[in-house]
C-alpha cells in the first residue's frame, strides 16, 4: 500500500517534471534582434556575401541557431571587393555543396571577442568540416591587430560590424580560402578514384563521433527502456484525466 502510493507519487512527480519541461522548451529563447542580413545590408558592401548565404541556405540556418545557441556565432565577412579578387572562375568551379563549405569556413561556432582571438588556441574549428573533422583557421595578434590565416590566405580583422554575445562580425578583405578546396593538395571533388587505397569509407553525413553501441545489448536495454517509457506514459495520461 505505502509503496503504490509512494511509486504514484514519484511518477506523478516525473509526469509533472515532464510537462514542466516541455513548457519550458515550448517559447523558443529569442536573441532579442540580432539580425545577420541587417548587420550585413548596414555594412554596405556584402551584397555578395548576402547573396552566397542567401544561395547556400545558410542565413536561415545561422539565424535560426543565433536563437538558441549558448556558443554564440562569429562571422568573418570577406567584402565585395574580396570576391572581386578571386581569380576568375574560382567560385564558378565549385560545386553547390563546396559552396556551402567555403561559407561555412567562415562561420565558427562560438563567440569571439577581437581579444579572445589575440589569445586563442590554434587551431579554431569553423563550421566547415570533412572527413579529417573539422577546417580550422589560425588566429595570430599582434598589438591589437588580429590576423586570420587559412594555410592559403592570410588577412587582417578589420572593421568589427558588431562584436556583442551571441554573434560576432568582422570584416576581411580577402576571401578565407580553405586548403581543403584551393590548396595543392584538394580533392577536387573526386572521392572515388583513390578510395581504394587504405582508408576505409565511412558513410558519415558530416556529424563523426557517437560511436556505434554493441548492438545485442542495446537493443535489449531499448526495448526495456521503450516499456518503461509506454508504461509511464500511460501513467501519465491517467494522471491527467
Ligand atoms: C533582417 O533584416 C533584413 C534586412 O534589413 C530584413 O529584410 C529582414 O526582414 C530582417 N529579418 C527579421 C527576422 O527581422
Ligand atoms: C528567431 O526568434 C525571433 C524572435 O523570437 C523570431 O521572430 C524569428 O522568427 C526566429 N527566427 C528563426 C529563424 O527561428
Ligand atoms: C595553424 O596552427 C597550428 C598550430 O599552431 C598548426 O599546426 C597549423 O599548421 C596551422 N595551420 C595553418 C593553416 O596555418
Ligand atoms: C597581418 O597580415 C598582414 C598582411 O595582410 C601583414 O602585413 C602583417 O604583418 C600581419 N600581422 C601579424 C601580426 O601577423
């Protein structure tokens, strides 16, 4: 007797919790107006930038995640006159998806100060990522100048169009070119020919890690936890009735 009722207590309680949280999540936490194509339009000379996010999908994706990140965002926004120099046909040649990549090497998925970048850690993840993890950019100080090297393209951190927690924008005056695209050694888009050699393929849609449990196990323990959880669900929905 005492422990049904005690069982029912805790349940109730873990029904409550649940449904506290759900209100919780419910309202999406807004990062009041941060606006990236504003701070951009304001910037007065983006307008191809704007355009390759635009294309790439990517503003909708950053601007959503600006909702709800705890990391914040820091963009490095190359200027018109930035594209303008590339050599001709340089972003022609790519494909759609090594656009989305060239975008996302210069989108980190954390905020930077222009003075945590004077002190920080070599290299610096970006969101662009392939098979060796993730395309890193390296950040040297000198004063307070703060220059961003690809390996391929050095330039300075000029103009911060906004430097405030949860998005950081600079402005640069090359376009940040990954080796993993333009160096001597890129791929050139063709996987297959050389994937005979030693490196076994690995179907990972860009996110590694997680690595796969034993699967006897796992599936035993799922299909204990998944009665556990109809059960207590159908608790819950007598609780609330
Ligand atoms: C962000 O700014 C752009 C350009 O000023 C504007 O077109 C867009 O509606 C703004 N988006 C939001 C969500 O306020
Ligand atoms: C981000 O939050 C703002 C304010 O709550 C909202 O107006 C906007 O639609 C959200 N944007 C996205 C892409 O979720
Ligand atoms: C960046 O810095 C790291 C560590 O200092 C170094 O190993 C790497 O070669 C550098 N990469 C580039 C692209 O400069
Ligand atoms: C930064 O890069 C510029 C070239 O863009 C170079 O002249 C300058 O010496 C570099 N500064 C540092 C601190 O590396």
């Amino acid at each position: 007797m005492a422990f049904t009722s005690l069982t029912f207590i805790l349940l109730s309680s873990f029904c409550f919790i649940l449904q506290a949280q759900a209100q919780a999540q419910a309202p999406a936490p807004s990062s009041g107006d941060v606006n990236l194509t504003a701070i951009l339009v304001k910037g007065g000379q983006f307008t191809t930038l704007i355009k390759l996010l635009q294309d790439t999908q990517q503003l909708t994706q950053i601007q959503s995640q600006l909702n709800s990140t705890s990391q914040g965002f820091t963009v490095f926004a190359p200027t018109d006159n930035a594209f303008q120099n590339l050599k001709s046909g340089a972003l022609n040649g790519l494909g759609e998806e090594q656009k989305v990549q060239l975008i996302l090497y210069h989108v980190t998925p954390k905020y930077y100060s222009l003075s945590d970048l004077l002190t920080v850690s070599n290299p610096v993840r970006t969101q662009a990522s392939g098979r060796e993890g993730s395309w890193g950019l390296n950040f040297t100080g000198q004063g307070n100048q703060v220059n961003v090297s690809t390996g391929i393209v050095e330039t300075q951190l000029n103009n911060a169009l906004r430097q405030q927690f949860p998005l950081a924008v600079y402005q640069v005056d090359k376009v940040l070119l990954p080796e993993e695209l333009f160096g001597a050694k890129s791929p050139a888009a063709a996987p297959s020919p050389k994937s005979a050699k030693s490196s076994p393929e690995i179907p990972s849609v860009g996110k590694t890690g997680g690595a796969p449990s034993p699967s006897g196990n796992g599936a035993a323990e799922r299909n204990v936890g998944l009665g556990v959880i109809v059960g207590i669900g159908l608790i819950c929905m007598g609780a609330l009735f």
